[in-house]
C-alpha cells in the first residue's frame, strides 16, 4: 500500500491522506482531491513530480480520508 499526504506537498493546512495499491493509484486519487478540494482544474508538471516523490509505503489499512 502507498501513501501520499497533501500537506508534504505544499497545502500545510489540508490533512488530506490517500492510499492506493500503487504510485498511480495514488496520484489518480490525489489528483481528484486536488480538484474538488483545492479547485485545481490541472495539476501543474512540478506539483507533480513533487507529489510523485513524497508517495511512500504506508502502514494504514487501505481507505482515503478527507481533511
């Protein structure tokens, strides 16, 4: 299972959590956070890669929470 929280990636005040079974789950997922909660319409190439390195493995059972 792999993890991404929001705030590692520049939103200090969101306590968004995603998990997914893989890299790209995760970012599908975070993707969709970033347009319903931080009105995104596209996720900038270096928000991106900023994203994609702070995914890591996660120790939680698999389910997402929104903050």
């Amino acid at each position: 299972m792999r993890e991404l929280r929001c705030k590692e990636v520049g939103m200090p005040n969101c306590e968004f959590v995603v998990r997914g079974k893989d890299d790209d789950e995760v970012m599908l997922k975070a993707a969709e956070h970033a347009r319903h909660d931080h009105n995104m319409q596209t996720i900038p190439l270096d928000l991106a890669r900023k994203a994609r390195g702070v995914i890591r493995e996660s120790s939680e059972p698999r389910q997402s929470k929104r903050g």
